[in-house]
C-alpha cells in the first residue's frame, strides 16, 4: 500500500530531484484544488503571486549542491548523502548545522523558505514514535522509518500540518459545536483511516510534496479521535488549499521587478480543507494515543522554536538594506546611524546565540534523534517574537519617509515622468537613482510588504505566541534550585541541604553534559 501512494503522483518520481529546476518541475500538473482571491488556481507554478514561494523553496536544493556539509548530511537509513531538511539529528552538531543552514537561506532569500515545519516534524516524530512503540507494542517508528528513508530518497519536500483552526478556545476539540473545527479521525478501516476539518495557515504546504498531520495542543481522552498523525500527499483526493492573503501580494502579478522589494523570493500560506482524506495504515504515526499529543507538540516545538534563528539571516538581510540605503543618502558616517546598525546587529546575533547555544546542549532521546535544549529554544524564539521588530524599526529609521511614498515602476519608466523622477529623488551623485529605489523597496519588503509577514508576524506567532514561550520558560526555571545556591553563599541558616530532585538532576545532567558531535 506504501509502495502505491509513493508511486501515485507526478510529483512523486522514481528518479529523486537533484536540484531546484527539477524540484519547479516537479510541482507541475498535480491538479490541486487551490483558490486565491476567489479564483481557481490552474496552475500554481506559473502563477504570478505564488512563484516567488516556489523560488524559495527551489533555493533548499541548490544550496544543498552548492555547499553539501552546510546543507546535507548522510542518513543512516539510506546510507547516501540526503538534504539536510530530511535528516533526523543523531548529535548536537547536526542540530547546529541545521541552524547553520538557516541562517544561510535566510540571507539567500530574504524570506521563509518553507521546509523547517517539515524538518521539525520529522525529528520530533522520530523519537515520539520509538516511544509510542516502547509502551505500546506498536510498530509506528518501523513506519515512520520506511517513509522517512522513501522521502530521502526521491529528495522531496514534507510540510507540517499542526495549527488547526481551533474554533472556540475555551473548549477542547471533542467539546467544539463543530467537530471540523481540529482535525479529527471520522472513519477507521483495516486499510487505515479517513481525517477531516482544517488547519489554519500553513507554511508553504502547496510547496511540498507530502504533507504530515499532527495535533495541536495537548489533549484527553474525550479527545482520542483527534489524536491523529499521517503523511498525506499534497495532491490526494479531498484536499482543499485556500490561498492566504500577503500584504502588497498583488505587486508581484503588475510586470517589473521594483515596486515588489524582493521579486523572486516570498513566502507562502494557505489554509488546507481535509474532507475525509484517507490515510493508509502504513502512513498513520499516531492513532489515537491521546497522551502522546502533548509529547509531540512540546518536542515539536521545542526544535521549532530554535529554528528561527532563520529569521537572523533575514535581519542580516535587512541590516544589509539599511547601511546601504544610508550609505547612498551619504549618512553612513554619522554617528547616530553607526550606532543604530551596531544595535540591529547586537539583537540580530543574539537570537542567533540563543538558537545556537539550545542546538549546542542538545541531548540524546531513546530513538538516537537529539532534542535541543527546551529553555534556550524558548529563549530564542521569545526573542524573536520582540527584536525583529525593533530591527524593522531601526531600517524604517534609517530609510526615511520616502520608502513609503515612492511612485511606482511604471513612473519611473514613463517617457515624460521618469526623467523628473531621476532627477529628483537622487541620492549620492554616484548612484543611480533607480539603484536607492530599490533599495527602498527591500526595506519595504521587510518591514511592511509580503515578506513582513515572515519576518515579523510570522515572528510573533509562529511556534507559539509568546505567552506560550513564557509558559515554557516558566516551567523549566529551576527557581528552588536557585534559591539553594543563593542561600548555601550568603550562608543562611538552615539552607536546605536535601538530595537534588529528579528534575533538578535532569537539568543538570543537560546543562552540565559534555559535547557530543
């Protein structure tokens, strides 16, 4: 049955795709049921509005060529050298080359290039599944394994399916008026089961070839229906894609390459419709195992949270923009503005640290897959959802009010309009006028254009509001433990010199652990 759905679609080849043509390519005549702004998608490739994301992702494969051991590893279920968002992390330095890789297609695109969701997912279900199956008797991870190794080897693209559209937050999903409102198991056969409902923007899911859907938060056994995990291919039958709106996305479909910011590269998001989508039994990782939903989602979050150091090589990106757009107003020696790049760079490098540091003390789960550190991956991500902000701020600073005001593209080109354009809004004498536009336009991009939404709201929401960082954080504080050390130094009295508890020692055991690369 595995054998059939792998070999069903176009997308899915026998011949793995070596780079990011081939991966455009592949995308082609899948006959997806999308909608943007109303319409029908006939074709996704080749719409104006949704091929910068593709662009996007087609930069995963060619970075992975270009520079192999940052972008590639070797998998030890195939034996051959796989991209590295289809590696599961067997050492602290794999997470860190993962961030590494990040950080590089960061600064490539200037956007989200869409596949961390999917390499989060697969890691954090590597172990999850090795788990179910050690209290359960159940071959889950044989599954996951045998699908893991078929994805490596055609090299494809796997988005993760999580955030469901939640309805009324103050119930559970067994307690919605609406069951759709999560996804949720409607039928069970021996072939395997049916799932319907809808998750809520997703994160360049038209993009990939396979889709895996997990649950949402944790849950109980009311619940047990929505307690559901499975690969499904993007094009399978009962599939819905409702195309999500970015700010200033039409630019991209009005011809030139201006007024866009970043015309070849965006992100994208889409709200996907399950209307009783068969999963086969040799797909499904979770069935439902209730208890196991909320282990998932705080292993899956805890790898996805460090993974925005991504957004680190989009704010060098941006850094980039503003020293050069101050450097063509002839500012780039002021003092004021020396100092504004000097601290868009501190908050830059210290997301990228704490990201670091949380894939540096990573540590070994049963399955053999490392896990980073859960409170610096916190970290990182709380960071995220406050300085990219304050970065955008500072580039908005620097590039002045004229980002926001420029006339168009077409004015620039127009035969009577455009010479008045280049005469007036001349920067430096040495650089073309046309030059700080577009620049301008970057920063625009960035900070309040298409890939704004990656760069800043994506950052806020992402992996978790930053309530739920909070939450996190909070829970791993180890405050009584600190309280000992405080009290044993300034020699108070009667300070607890009990054993160290279970979670204590686990945290030391973590913190304190050596290096393993």
């Amino acid at each position: 049955m595995m054998d059939q759905e792998v070999a069903a679609s176009p997308a899915r080849s026998q011949n793995p795709i070596g780079s990011g043509a081939e991966y455009i390519e592949s995308l082609r005549g899948r006959k997806l049921k999308v909608y943007l702004m109303g319409e029908p998608v006939e074709e996704p490739v080749d719409h104006p509005i949704i091929r910068p994301s593709i662009n996007a992702v087609a930069r995963t494969y060619d970075l992975a060529n270009e520079n192999p051991e940052l972008a590639s590893a070797i998998s030890p279920l195939t034996g051959g050298r796989v991209n590295r968002f289809l590696h599961v992390s067997a050492s602290a330095g794999d997470l860190v080359m993962q961030n590494k890789m990040q950080r590089r297609l960061g600064q490539l695109t200037g956007t989200c290039f869409q596949r961390c969701v999917g390499m989060d997912a697969l890691n954090s279900l590597h172990s999850v599944t090795y788990d179910l199956d050690e209290k359960y008797g159940t071959d889950y991870h044989v599954r996951f394994n045998r699908f893991l190794a078929r994805m490596q080897s055609a090299n494809l693209v796997i988005g993760g399916a999580m955030t469901d559209v939640k309805g009324d937050r103050g119930r559970s999903p067994s307690q919605q008026e609406d069951p759709d409102l999560f996804v949720h198991v409607t039928r069970r056969t021996p072939e395997g089961v049916y799932v319907r409902g809808a998750k809520a923007h997703q994160t360049g899911c038209l993009n990939s070839h396979w889709l895996i859907v997990m649950p949402t938060m944790r849950l109980e056994a009311a619940d047990r229906d929505y307690a559901i995990v499975g690969a499904i291919p993007v094009d399978a039958e009962g599939i819905t894609y409702i195309y999500g709106r970015q700010s200033c996305d039409t630019r991209s479909a009005e011809g030139g390459d201006i007024d866009a910011g970043n015309a070849h590269f965006s992100g994208q998001e889409a709200m996907i419709i399950f209307e009783d989508v068969f999963i086969p039994r040799e797909l499904v990782f979770l069935d439902g195992e209730f208890e196991f939903a909320s282990t998932l989602v705080e292993r899956f979050t805890c790898y996805h949270r460090r993974s925005y150091v991504c957004k680190t090589g989009v704010g060098d990106v941006l850094i980039g923009a503003a020293a050069t757009i101050a450097d063509y107003n002839g500012v780039e020696r002021a003092s004021h503005v020396r100092d504004k790049l000097v601290e868009m760079t501190h908050l830059n490098e210290t997301i990228y640290g704490t990201g670091i540091a949380a894939s540096h003390q990573g540590i070994a789960m049963k399955s053999g897959a490392y896990l980073p550190d859960e409170m610096l991956a916190n970290v990182c991500k709380h960071h995220v959802t406050r300085f990219p902000y304050e970065i955008g701020r500072l580039a908005q600073d620097l590039a002045g009010g004229l980002m926001v005001t420029l006339p168009s593209e077409r004015e620039l080109r127009h035969e009577t309009i455009g010479p008045l354009i280049e005469k007036y809004l001349k920067g430096r004498p040495e650089v073309s006028t046309e030059d700080r536009i577009r620049i301008l336009r970057l920063v625009e991009n960035m900070t309040l254009g298409r890939n704004a939404v990656g760069y800043l709201t994506e950052s806020m929401h992402g992996a978790g509001s930053p309530q739920a960082q909070r939450i996190q954080i909070a829970r791993s504080m180890q405050t009584e433990f600190k309280k000992e050390l405080a009290k044993a130094l300034a020699g108070v009295a009667n300070a607890s010199r009990a054993e160290i508890s279970d979670d204590v020692s686990t945290y030391m055991a973590r913190v304190f652990a050596p290096v393993r690369n």
